[in-house]
C-alpha cells in the first residue's frame, strides 16, 4: 500500500502565543506593524503554518541593544 502522508495542523493564534509566550494581542499589534511570523487569513481566521513561526524565530536577531 502507499504511504499515509501526515498533514500538519495550521496553528491558530492562541497557539502562536503560547509557543511564543506572548500575549494574542501583541500577536495583533505585530502584524499591524507589519512584523511577527507571517499569517494566513482563512475567511475570518488567522492561521499559522509552525514551520513560518519557526523560522521566523530563527531569523530574529538575537543580539541585545
């Protein structure tokens, strides 16, 4: 038979900011600002995919000004 091909769930943003221990609301405020991982609008949802939040993180400086 052939292989089952597992989906990863799309993270809602509650899940973003528990992963990222911030409030949803800075969430919010991020992307006014045109900042934070990238979200998709699914009709009045937003949704995450991990590996954008993931490599978002990972691109972020992390130096300390």
């Amino acid at each position: 038979m052939g292989q089952t091909s597992r989906i990863t769930p799309l993270w809602t943003v509650q899940d973003v900011a528990d992963y990222l221990r911030v409030p949803v609301q800075t969430l919010y405020s991020w992307r006014t600002q045109g900042y934070g991982p990238p979200a998709r609008r699914m009709g009045k949802y937003l949704r995450y995919r991990p590996e954008d939040v993931m490599s978002w993180l990972d691109h972020l400086d992390d130096r300390v000004a």
